[in-house]
C-alpha cells in the first residue's frame, strides 16, 4: 500500500471520464465515476496509508446525466490510494432521498477494501426526529483501496467443464482449509490455502469438476449477530460486491484471489462464486448508511410506494435490490462481467434469484435482467445456477428461469431424503427426480441438466446430520432453538446424536452411502456439500450461518477415520465419468434405444416385471429397481452396457429377480452398499436369478456388454 505524497495538499482534480465507473488507474492517474441522480455534488475523501485518517476531501468537478466523475493525475492518484466518498444532497425519508454527507459511504465499485468495520451509531444516517445524523461515520466505515489490475495470468483459461459433465463441490473459503494438517498455519482459512496443492489433490481425486464458493464478495455482520458476539459466517450480506472478502486473505485480497482461481484452473477445477444480489448489508430503515443508501437509494432499492421512507422486503433481510432500474442493473451486471474478465470466474450462483426476475411484484421469464445476461457477450458462456426461491409473491420459481440457467432442484433433495427414510407413497416421485425432473423442465425445452441434483447443502443438516438427528439443535446460534426451518426430512435411525451402538452407527453410514450412490447415479448436476465424502458433522445444528468455529470448519481428521467413505465417492465419480449413460443431455423416457430392442430406461418391480400403475400407487412398497440401457459405450462411441440399480428402502431384505436386457445376460455386482467389506464384488449373477439386496440399502450392477472396467470395478478401500 503506497504512502501518500507529502505535497498532497495541492492535489486537484480534472474533469475527467463518466466511464467506466468506480475508482480506475488509467497508467497516468486515476479517474472517479460515481453515480447519483439526486446528490448536489459528491466528495472523494482521501485517508492516509492506515485507512484512519482522512487527510484531503477533493469534490468531482464534473457531472454527465446522473454520474459525478473527476481524475487525479499520478503522483496523486495512483495504486494504493485509499478513498471513501461523501453525497450531499436533500435528506428526504419521506421522498425516499436519505442523502447525508456526514457518512462516509463505500464505493459501490471498490475493487478493494482498506480498514476495518466497526459497529458504531455513527454509521446511522438519521437522527432523533427522522433528521440527518451529524456524527462522521468515517471512522467505522471501511474504505476503498485503489488497485493495479495487472496479474501473471500466464495461460490460464477457464476449464469450461460441459454441463453434463460438471460435478459441483460447495464449499466455505476459510472453513474448508481452517483445520487442515497440511496447509501452512499461516495460509489456513484463506484463498492461498485453497490453492494449497495437497487441497486441490484432494478435490481433484474425488473427482470434483467444479467449485462452487459460499459468498466471497465483501461482507459485514449483522448488527445483531454482532451484538451476540458472533459473526456472519457464510457471508450472505454483502457490502461491495467488486472486492474479495478481506477475511479469507493475509495480504492481498485481490492478488491471492486471482492466484488461487489459476491454481484450481490448471488443475482442471471451474470457480464459481454464490453471488447475493438481492439486498446489502444496509438492511431496513432503521440500518446504517454504509454505500447505495447515501448515493442513491430511490434508485438502488425498492421502496414502498405507500409510504418511501421504508423498503420493500423480498430476501427476508430487510431490503431489497431494485434490479428493474437501469443502473442498478447495470451495476449487477458490470460486477459480474469483472469477475469474469478479471477475476477469471467461471459462473455464478445467484442467492434468492428470483428478486432478480421481478418487476417489484410478480417474477417473470423474461425479466430485463435476465435479457441483459443474455446480451452480455462475456456471459455467454458461464454457468449460471438460481436458487430459484424468495419470499415475495409467488416466491417460489423452481423450472421458471431462462433457458441457460440451471436450478438448485430441492424437491430432489427432499425426494432423495423422504425415499430413503422410506417415506409411503414416494416411489413415483422418485422416479421423476432420479430421472432428471422432466415434469420440471422438459415443457420449456430445458435438459436434464438444469436439475442441479444435492443431498445436502450448506443451508440445513449435513448429510450424515439427517441420519443421526430427527431434530435441529441450534442452542449455539443463542435463538432459543427458534431460527432454522423444521422441514429436514431426516431419521436419527434410532438414536438422537452421538451413539457407540455399533448397529446404529452402521446403519447410518449405510443410509450416507445409499443416498450418495442415488445422487451419483442420477440424471442431472450432481452437487456435494463439503465434507459430506467423509461424514462431517455440525452436531444437529441445521442453520450454522453464526458458526465460524468447529461446528462449521472442516475436521480432516474425520476425513481420515472414513477414508473409506471418500473412496466410495470417488469411485462413484469415475463410473460417472465413464457412463454416458449417467449424464444425458435429453431425458429418460421409457423409449426404445438404437437397436430398436432396448429402452433407455426400465422401471422394474422385484418380481421382475415392468412396474403397473398398481405397483407405482402400492403404499407399502419400499423397493425398486430401475434397468438404464445403454449406459455405456465402446471406443467406438456405440451405445452398449446396462446398469442395474436397485434400492431397498425397508425394514426387511428384498430379492430382486433379475431382468435379461440380452439373451444368456450375466450381470455383476458393482456395489453393494450394506456389503461394504464383503467378498461380493463382482459375484456373477444370470438373468432370472434372484439378487438379495438387504433393508435400507441398494445395489448396482452392470451387464457382461459394460466395458470389463466397469464389470470389473472395486469399491473396496
């Protein structure tokens, strides 16, 4: 960070550019856009190298439309120079106008932060009587710290991982490598740990294609998770979108960013980013003014027309981003196209992205924002994925955004939970999810892959928490147990947490491998959460958004007790790898494959015949079995193998008799989830035998036309 010039002081400011907006070193100096339609004029506050003292306020001389610019010629401005900004203007709640040039505000476009955040009254934009706060909120705020975008990118270029072939990691930045033994203590819990190569081994053996990071865009706490002494942990409450999070860095957010996306580049491994721009962290009227709200806050958020000194709620958080205005949306999609172009990202997730598709009320398809996506050359091939739920009206969208986008599919996950538990009356359902949710997205012409397909995710139980709490336990978040929602679909199997009954802990890795084989042999995205592959742990707690402890940090000596469980995933993935047949690009629909004898797919009873309409609406069944033609395919690329899934969601053993996708077929055991350690591997079993397949457990296997790799294949540790 450079020391400012000593004759600062006669610093001045030339007219300079409206574009691009933010705070841009030009080689020569450094130019200021910001916008605002209704301020009578705006200041860049000038801080010394500690970001703590402001030492020079410069007001921008020049005002096209509604953005205020001005450049500061080197040696004034240059990298490092660590600003904040200041908006006079009327402070009119009642009109929605809350300029106040006593706050210091953040830089929307900041593409670094300097200081720190502190809670403090100051940060408020009003007063007693609804009238501007006096008090200099500078002291509290953070500042915006002027970059050099140069990077040895070297030949970095983006894996493009094919949809079908994406298999998607969530992870936390600074939880993930917090506890790892092998990343330097220094590095633990930050961007470079994540580029560490012993982490990247580890993803890159599993198999993973793609990660997909909780929010690293910069964030704040809530004030009342503050108050509690806690902090935000998963980060969805952001403050400057542009900017690395400072907490997952030890020097340089911006340079450790891009340095540990060439590291999982050259690795093969995509970067995705959940993205928040839905609301910021200046929550409701009563919240501070910390960036949009003193620039423009009729413009950068919704506002209740019946009264405009109060804002519209659709996240839940308080406000809401006003994506229906051109610049806001603007902002939205110059963010994303910076991280594309210089940060290297290779898609986003959007949190709550059906803000993104309203009009302030009703969602829809073809929403100007998702129009602007589509325009935008630099988009056009990331990978875009909606959490496609809010809490506004109809704030459910699940199969309604654009062709492109996929969808975070959580009738899967709840279909995958409830079937395994043995839920009455779900086989249909099942069959819909596993077979890529054509119900969903066949009738807008979207594929299988827009299902991102999870077990679980970072938003409730951990995948082993659903087999070993029927209840939340979330004393630790200090709400009485109150916070988190109820709906986890999960079965302790006989025992509420920890247990040393030897019965009871088998039964539950059973279930952890059953619905992890579901996931990896179904049609679809298939998501991991973090540390599932070895059994993680909150201890019940189903909303760990406060936790930055061992509640929510990845235990890698967990993953070396449960070695066994990390091979299995890994060796799911690699027969996913080479079964085409797993991962189509159309949907499975019952029809007769090349050959004219086979179907792609054959929903079977345990008698042997094809499932009825009696058997699909049977209460009490609890097994089934389904025949995937074709899923294989020689060097050649012709079609040829089958698999055979078959599931047992009971309380008693199920023989499966065994269908003949060819005369004199013999099929093999792949995997036998309640035959973890037997000598069962490979057993050969003919067409018309019986396949024993135990309670609460399935079985794969593969015909003798699947390539002898596959017939072949160990699951043994």
């Amino acid at each position: 960070m450079n020391a400012l010039p000593a004759d600062f002081a006669a610093a001045a400011m030339l007219p300079g550019s409206p574009e691009p907006l933010g705070a841009t070193w030009t080689g020569e100096g450094v130019n200021f856009a910001v916008h605002s339609s209704g301020a009578t004029s705006v200041e860049v506050c000038i801080f010394d190298a500690s970001g703590e003292h402001e030492v020079r306020r410069l007001a921008l001389p020049e005002r096209s439309d509604n953005v205020w610019h001005g450049f500061l010629p080197a040696p004034h401005g240059v990298p490092g120079l660590i600003y904040g900004l200041r908006a006079h203007g009327p402070y009119d709640p009642p009109h929605g106008l809350r300029y106040n040039g006593n706050k210091l505000l953040l830089d929307p476009y900041a593409r670094a932060l300097a200081g720190k955040f502190e809670w403090n009254p100051a940060l408020l934009g009003h007063g007693e009587s609804d009238r501007p706060d006096a008090a200099d909120s500078a002291p509290y705020n953070y500042k915006a710290h002027v970059i050099d975008p140069a990077f040895d990118w070297g030949d970095d270029i983006s894996p493009s991982v094919p949809w079908r072939d994406t298999v998607i990691y969530e992870l936390h930045v600074k939880g993930f490598t917090k506890l790892h033994p092998l990343v330097p203590e220094r590095e633990r819990g930050t961007y470079l740990g994540l580029a560490h190569p012993e982490v990247i081994a580890h993803l890159k053996q599993l198999g993973v294609t793609t990660v997909e990071l909780l929010p690293v865009q910069a964030f704040i706490s809530e004030k009342f998770v503050a108050d509690k002494g806690l902090v935000n942990y998963w980060g969805y409450n952001s403050l400057a979108w542009f900017a690395p999070a400072p907490q997952y860095a030890i020097d340089d957010a911006v340079v450790e960013f891009k340095t540990m996306v060439k590291a999982l580049h050259a690795a093969g491994i995509e970067v995705i980013l959940d993205v928040v721009f839905n609301h910021t962290a200046e929550g409701n009227e009563t919240g501070p003014t910390l960036s949009l709200r003193g620039l423009d806050n009729s413009t950068y958020y919704w506002l209740e027309q019946k009264s405009l000194a109060q804002y519209v709620n659709r996240s839940g958080t308080g406000n809401t981003l006003a994506i229906g205005h051109n610049a806001t949306r603007d902002l939205v999609i110059d963010c994303m196209r910076y991280w594309v172009e210089e940060m290297h990202v290779d898609g986003f997730r959007f949190d709550l992205a059906p803000v993104l598709g309203r009009d302030n009320v009703r969602f829809r398809t073809d929403a100007p924002f998702f129009k602007a996506v589509a325009a935008e050359a630099s988009l056009r091939y990331v990978k875009l994925i909606a959490e496609p739920w809010d809490i506004g009206v109809e704030g459910y969208q699940l199969s309604r955004f654009p062709a492109g986008w996929s969808e975070w599919n959580d009738l899967y996950r709840d279909t995958l939970r409830g079937f395994w538990r043995g839920n009455p009356g779900i086989l249909g359902n099942f069959a819909e999810r596993f077979a890529g949710s054509s119900d969903l997205f066949r009738a807008s012409g979207r594929r299988p892959t827009a299902s991102i397909n999870y077990a679980a995710c970072h938003d409730g139980f951990t995948l082993y928490d659903t087999t070993a709490y029927n209840e939340k336990h979330n004393e630790a978040n200090v709400e009485d147990n109150r916070d988190g929602h109820n709906h986890n679909l999960s079965w302790n199997c006989g025992i509420e947490g920890p247990t040393e009954d030897p019965a009871v802990t088998e039964l539950r890795e059973r279930q952890v491998r059953n619905m992890l084989a579901t996931l990896l042999v179904s049609q679809g995205v298939p998501m991991l959460q973090a540390g599932d592959e070895f059994g993680r742990t909150q201890r019940g707690n189903n909303n760990a958004y406060c936790q930055d402890n061992d509640i929510s940090w990845i235990d890698w000596d967990l993953a070396k007790r449960r070695v066994w469980l990390a091979a299995f995933v890994r060796q799911l993935l690699t027969l996913r790898k080479h079964a085409p047949g797993l991962r189509r690009d159309t949907f499975l629909k019952g029809a007769r494959q090349v050959d004219r004898e086979h179907k792609d797919v054959s929903w079977r009873h345990p008698l042997g015949h094809e499932m009825t309409a009696g058997d699909w609406h049977d209460e009490n069944a609890r097994a089934l079995g389904v025949l995937i033609g074709h899923a294989f395919a020689d060097p050649h690329g012709t079609p040829n193998g089958h698999l055979l899934f078959l599931c047992n969601t009971g309380d008693t053993p199920v023989d499966f008799r065994l269908p003949a996708p060819k005369t004199n077929a013999v099929w093999q055991v792949v995997f036998d989830t309640a035959r973890w350690r037997s000598s069962d591997f490979g057993k050969r079993l003919a067409a018309g035998e019986t396949c024993a397949v135990s309670f609460h457990s399935c079985v794969l296997l593969a015909d003798g036309d699947a390539p002898l790799s596959v017939r072949s294949f160990s699951l043994q540790t």
